[in-house]
C-alpha cells in the first residue's frame, strides 16, 4: 500500500492529531480524526441517507467528525490546476 500523507490539523497537540493520508493505488483516504459522540451518530441516523438504506452502523464501520479546518487536505478531483494543488497540498 502506497500511502501519501496530506496534512493534519494546523498546531495539533501531541496527543490529538486528525491526519489524513491518500492511499495512491485506490484512490481512498485514510482518516484519523475525532469519534462521533453518540448523539451525533443518532443525528445520522435520524437524518438517514436513501430511501431503503439502513440506518445502521455496523461494527467494522464508525463516524467520525473531520474538523472542517481538514477539508484543504482533501483531495478536489474536480479542481484543476492551483485548486488542486491548493487542496491536497500539506
């Protein structure tokens, strides 16, 4: 696996750091950030997503909160040229 780390949260502690890496061969983010506190989970759930869908997490899934300081690392497929740059540069 080819992982390629994208940034973590500007003037993070020691203890806590939401990072995020882009896995290069799928195209996929790996995330480390803060758990969803189970109000928020029920949030999700009552929101829901499609028509049909459970509401369910299940155990090898998990929400989690990106703090939206995060979202200039992530990748902007869409983007071209310096907003792409902009938004997966560390």
């Amino acid at each position: 696996m080819a992982l390629r780390f994208l940034g973590i949260i500007p003037n993070t502690p020691t203890d806590e750091s939401p990072t995020i890496w882009l896995d290069e061969a799928t195209g996929d983010l790996l995330i480390q950030s803060y758990k969803a506190t189970p109000e928020e989970v029920r949030g999700c759930q009552e929101v829901g997503s499609i028509p049909g869908h459970s509401t369910d997490v299940p155990d090898h899934e998990t929400v989690i909160r990106l703090p939206k300081v995060m979202l200039k690392y992530t990748p902007c497929p869409n983007c071209s040229g310096e907003e792409a740059s902009a938004a997966t540069s560390a």
